[in-house]
C-alpha cells in the first residue's frame, strides 16, 4: 500500500514489520488538513516499510502486505442514516476513510466538501461523462448503482449545504441517461444534464461551464462560482463511507486494449497491477506500452508489480503498431496546441520553458493552470512530449512554493 495516494501530504506507517493486518484496518495517516490515510485492502502480514515505485516512477514509502488466506476484514461500522449527520460529522467521516477523488486526480475528498464559508455552493455536480478514451468504469457504475448514485448526490447536497444537484452524462451514453432520467422524473432537487460527446468534456471546471454556463476564474476552485463536481466513482465511495462506514480499499477500473478479457473490475487497491492482468486472461498480444489510467492523462509504466491507486481509472494495454515512434522535432509555432487547450493557455510557451527548465518563466505562462489533459501533446505536429514538460514545471514550481512556505514559518 503506497502510503502517498492522494494531492498532499504523504501518510506515515501506523505498522511495523510483522503486525498482523485486516482489510479495512489504518495502515497509513497524516495529520495535515490535505492528506487522506490509508486502509490495508486485504489481511496479512505486513513484510516490509520501504519505499516502492508508483504509476510516475517515483520511490513511495509503502507498506507492503503478504496476503493471507483468512481475508479476515476489520469489524465496521453499523449501517447509519447519513440524514441525521450534520455535515461536520460527514466530512470527519469520509476523512477517516480515506476518500480521495478517483478520477485520477486524488485530491481529498474531505476537503472539497469543506468549502470556505464565504464560498457557498449552490449545485452539486456529479461528473458521469467519462469523457477519456477507452474507460467505461463510471459508465458501469451508474448501470449497477442509479440508486446509490442518486443517493450520494442526496448526501453531497446536504454536506455542502447546496440546493441542487445534477448529473452530467455524455450523450454517448443513452442507457444511463434513460436510467437516471426515468428514476429522476418530476424531481426537484435533482436532474440530468445530457453533454455533448467531447473531448475533454469531463474536465471539472469545462463541465461547470457546460452544465452552470459558469467560468471559473484562472487559479481559482470550483466553489468560486458555487459549484462541486465529483465524479460517480468517489460521490460513491462517499455515500459508502458515511452510510456504511466502508474506508475506501477497493475500487472498480475499466481493464482494456490488448487483454484476452477486457472489462471492468472490483479489484483491492494495492493489487500489482501485473496479477490483474493475469486475471482478465493475459495479454492477448505483444504490448507495446501499459498505461495507468486513460490514453489522454494516463502514466505509461515500465513495471507490472507497481500497484494499483486510489485514483487509477484503468488498466490500458496498447499494442507495438498501435504506438507512434516519430522522434520529436522543434517546435515550429504552428499554434495547433493553443487552438486545442481547453484552459486558454498556450502549450507551446510553457513546454518550451519547461523543457529548458525554467521553470519560473513556465509559471509565467501559467503552467499551473494546466489540467494535464494531453490535448496539445495529440495534435502536436512535431509530436512533442508537452504534457511531460508541463508535468516536470508543475512539479518543479510546486516545489518552490513548498520551499517558499517553508522558509515564511
């Protein structure tokens, strides 16, 4: 269990070698208001505290758990009514459960429903467009779980003291919207948003513009303009919390590409991600490349055993023909990536700076304001690694501010 799953703070181990875990038990925690613990996902012996690599190749403290055969789960919570919670009690709740978002951004969850008083929100938005390539995990999710999706969105309403919600679906997904329509026909307080079938259309604050026709300002969060988005997978793992005290140890990922059984599994977090492709069959052919997430904002990795995240989305599997091998080229100042970024920014500026690392003038250029979508990276004629080099700059400035900080205290 990587012990850095989440946007914050990493967790320190709560075990030590040779304890004896249960699936569901506090493995990992932090006490810094963005952090989110960790839960072990099945029950063993903990073997080792050591730093392992996760999906960007980085070295991550981890607790790394031998599994037994027992999967003896910690006793849980009894079942609770969330409307007799008051949102304080919500919020401390899915905190010690370690909800994070499972879009891929892992951002704790905790903390979006905490918005600044002064930053009231008015509309809950759940995120069901799924608008990367090849996942279909949420889309499944909403066919299993309408009503427990229609809950939640109940549950986040309340949390944040918002006085709608709505579901917003790409229109390429017809049974899920005849679904959630037909359960929420004639209803006040909640309704579906049919979104057009675009790329990327699922981003949070280009999903507010579509669904409120609201812009949310340049380094600015969603609750300025009075609005939280959470996707289907996390609005779950959320009301799964609260209602049932579930800690978040499991997750569904759409497996695809070249796999002799794509689809889309329940599988522990922590699982290498090599014995989940075990269980879908195998490869079903050479692969070129394995990615962590979509094709878009995805981690190719060069390792089987890294282990599934909280915010990994799928497993993707490309073939060798499937992977383009042009080398890449200067940049011409064609503007293609500028016309293509969903956020205004211009792409060509910030990789430039950032390939050079000058990383103050890629903040300059508003490198920070990048979603890392990967759009100017697809249409790049000169197939520059963009999204790469905006990565490093993020990175890079992320650190300078922590530095900063560090030296004002």
């Amino acid at each position: 269990m990587l012990l850095s799953q989440h946007t914050g703070a990493p967790c320190e181990a709560t075990v030590k070698v040779g304890d004896r875990v249960l699936a569901g038990q506090k493995v990992g925690d932090c006490a810094a208001f963005i952090s989110a613990p960790v839960h072990a996902s099945v029950s063993g012996t903990v073997k080792a505290v050591e730093p392992r690599k996760n999906l960007t190749g980085a070295m991550v403290m981890s607790v790394v758990i031998a599994s037994d055969q027992e999967q003896e789960a910690l006793a849980g919570a009894e079942a609770r009514d969330w409307r007799a919670l008051s949102p304080d009690e919500m919020r401390k709740i899915v905190r010690e459960a370690g909800i994070v978002g499972l879009g891929g951004a892992a951002f704790p969850a905790s903390v979006k429903i905490a918005p600044p008083k002064d930053k009231p929100i008015d509309t809950v938005i759940i995120n069901g467009c799924e608008c990367e390539p090849f996942l279909t995990c949420d889309h499944a999710l909403m066919l299993a779980r309408p009503d427990d999706l229609i809950e939640a969105t109940r549950l986040l309403i309340k949390a944040v003291g918002a006085k709608v919600g709505r579901i917003g679906i790409e229109i390429n997904k017809p049974d899920a919207i005849s679904v959630l329509e037909g359960k929420l026909k004639d209803d006040p307080e909640i309704g579906v948003v049919q979104c057009e079938v675009k790329y990327p259309e699922g981003a949070e604050k280009q999903l507010i513009k579509t669904v409120l026709d609201r812009e949310v300002p340049p380094g600015k969060l969603p609750s300025e303009v009075g609005a939280l988005v959470h996707n289907v997978g996390t609005a779950l793992a959320i009301l799964d919390a609260v209602r049932e005290g579930k800690p978040l140890t499991r997750r569904v990922l759409t497996v695809t590409g070249a796999v002799k059984k794509p689809g889309n599994v329940d599988v522990p977090i922590g699982t290498p991600i090599g014995h989940i492709i075990e269980q879908c069959g195998g490869f079903a052919a050479d692969p070129g490349k394995v990615i962590l997430g979509g094709p878009m904002t995805g981690w190719a990795v060069d390792e089987l055993s890294i282990p599934v995240q909280k915010g990994t989305s799928g497993i993707v599997v490309l073939t060798k023909d499937y992977i383009e091998k042009n080398p890449t080229l200067a940049c011409v100042r064609c503007g293609k990536c500028v016309e293509a970024c969903p956020m205004g920014l211009m792409p060509n500026m910030i990789g430039i700076y950032a390939e050079k690392q000058r990383w103050d003038d890629a903040e300059r250029w508003n490198a920070m304001d990048c979603f890392e979508c990967g759009a100017c990276a697809f249409v790049c004629p000169s197939k520059r690694p963009i999204i790469d080099w905006v990565r490093r700059a993020k990175r890079a400035i992320n650190e300078k501010r922590r530095r900063q900080r560090e030296a004002k205290s």
